[in-house]
C-alpha cells in the first residue's frame, strides 16, 4: 500500500505539470478548422494585459523577467491555466472529438483506454493550429515548462554556459523529468511530442528578448509587444503524437500495442492519413531538442523510442490472420521514431 501512495503522489504531482494524455491517431481523417487565429489573439490580448498590469510597477525589472511573468499570466499551473481552459471551452475553437462526445466515451475510443492502475489519465482534445494536429495538453507543455525552461536557460547561462550549452542542459533536464516523473514513472507513457512543445516554448521566451527583431521593447510607459506574436511560428509537426510518436515503459506498450495493430495500422494507408504525413514531412525542419535527445539515445544505445514507433507497430503480424499490417511511407526517421 506505501508503495501505491507513493505511486498516487507522483501520478498527481505530474498532473500540475502535464495535465493529460492525447490521442492524434483518432483524429486521422477528421478535418478540424483552423483556430490558430484565435488562439492567437487570446495569447496577445491575455499578454498585454500582464504589460500593462506591470508598466503600473515602479520597478519591472530587465526584459530577461518579463516572458515567465507573461507565460505565469496564462499557465501558472493545473488548477489556473486560463490558456488551456480557453481551448478546452472556447466557442471559436474547433475541437475533436466535440463537446458532445463525454470524457468515458472518448476515452474508450483512444488508444489508452485500458487502464494501468492505479493510472488515470485525462484525455486532452485535438485542435489544428496552422497545418498541425496537437492535443490541447501541448499548449500547456508549451507555456507551463516553456517557463521552466526558460527559468533553467537563464540560470545555466548565469553560470557561464554558452547559450548552446545552456539548451542542451535545459533539455536534457526536460527529458529526464519526462523519463522519470511526468511520464515515464507515473503513467508509463513518454511524450517527445511535450518534449518538443516545452522546447518550442523556451524559443519562443528567448526570442521576446534577443535577436534582430524582438517581441519585446522597453517604453516610458514600460515593456510593450513590438509586435503580435503569432504561435504558428513555433507549432510544428512534432507536436502531433501520431507524427513524433511515444515509447513506453514496457507494461503500457503492452496494453497500447495491439490497438496501434488492430486499429491504426490498417488506417495508415488511408489517403487522408498519407496526405497529412506528407504534409507534415514537406513541414518538418527539425529542432535543436529532438537533435539532442536523438543524440541521448544513441549514445545510450537505447532501443526503445524505435521500438515503440509506428514503425515497429506496424510491422508486426495481425493477432488474427497473421499476416503483415504495415501501410505504405514508413521509411522516415521521425515518423518512425
């Protein structure tokens, strides 16, 4: 019993963090409206009020302070995300499945829906921002460990790090939290999609501040958006759970593993299914953090992501005629691992 309270603690400690589970592959074939206008000027409005709230500050310290103050204004934590709860409520917002479709009968529909116990995970929707399928769980990932991210970033370069060095150490640290406590220990489920998302977040915190052209400029009146910040420029790809696909530690893959066999190999060649893989292949331009979490991996030697891909899923034989169930373009790394 100590060890399942321990077990419970850390289950509901990840969920301040996380949040919940999504599934991408149920929204193969669906075709949602685009919401990331928006979720765009949700974002700024929400921003300037945070601006104007602390230009009414004697002090409001160096432009370095200001993106966790705004990211904090949106996502502070599970219990006081207005970000997420505008997505998960809005009117505006296309959302599948819909809001008509209750959280047991969506839940039974994905492809975690055996249940681990004493693991219960919340089922976060699909919306499209720009080309991209994501689970409104990333937007969380996006600016609750954007935040933290850019919180270490700023520690390991007060500590002399270069800026390349402080990004390897803050993914690094990300992707163990992942392994051993938002995903991997307390629902067995390792997301490089919310690896991806908390790292677009850290970019997108970096570049309030620095390069040729930042969000962010000092007034008379205090810091002010120099410009509207448009999310696009950050969702990518990778944020799609049936694009950049989990591992699992072994006694989830067992329970996952013959729905990806029964239910969404045989789908994967679907033209609709093969049209937004294209897509999101002809998008994909990479990131520093899935270099350097590919980069953990091999050095490690560690089988798992590949293992757990679609790929591997997919080449598997069928429980019932034992024939092969792998569709067509399988052959990208990224799809596959």
């Amino acid at each position: 019993m100590a060890a399942a309270a321990v077990i419970l603690a850390l289950a509901a400690g990840s969920q301040d963090l996380s949040g919940a589970e999504t599934d991408q592959f149920l929204a193969w074939g669906v075709e949602l409206a685009d919401s990331s206008t928006e979720l765009n000027q949700y974002v700024n409005r929400r921003f300037e009020e945070e601006l104007a709230r602390l230009g009414r500050r004697r002090r409001q310290g160096p432009c370095e302070a200001i993106p966790g103050r705004l990211y904090r204004h949106v996502f502070k934590s599970l219990l006081n995300a207005p970000v997420r709860d505008y997505m998960r409520t809005a009117a505006e917002i296309d959302r599948f499945p819909g809001s008509e479709v209750g959280f047991w009968e969506f839940r039974d529909e994905t492809i975690f829906r055996k249940v681990t116990w004493p693991f219960f995970l919340p089922m976060a929707r699909t919306v499209r921002i720009g080309e991209v399928y994501l689970g409104v769980d990333k937007v969380s990932h996006f600016f609750g460990f954007g935040r933290r991210y850019h919180t270490r970033y700023q520690r390991a370069r007060h500590r002399g790090l270069t800026p390349e060095e402080a990004q390897r150490k803050v993914i690094l640290w990300g992707l163990r939290a992942e392994r051993f406590f938002v995903g991997g220990v307390t629902d067995g489920i390792i997301s490089h999609a919310d690896l991806e998302a908390n790292y677009q977040g850290l970019r997108m915190a970096l570049d309030m501040c620095q390069g040729e052209d930042p969000y962010l400029e000092r007034t008379a009146s205090g810091w002010r958006l120099r410009r509207p910040i448009d999310l696009r420029d950050y969702v990518n790809p990778a944020f799609d759970e049936s694009y950049n696909t989990n591992h699992y530690h072994p006694y989830r893959w067992h329970l996952v593993k013959p729905i990806l066999v029964a239910e969404v190999c045989p789908r994967l060649a679907s033209p609709a299914v093969q049209r937004r893989l294209a897509s999101y292949r002809q998008l994909d331009r990479g990131s520093f953090s899935r270099q350097v979490i590919d980069e953990y991996y091999g050095r490690r030697q560690d089988p798992w992501p590949r293992r757990h891909s679609l790929a591997a899923a997919c080449a598997s034989r069928s429980p019932e005629t034992g024939d092969r169930v792998a569709g067509p373009d399988l052959t990208s790394d990224r799809f596959g691992g």
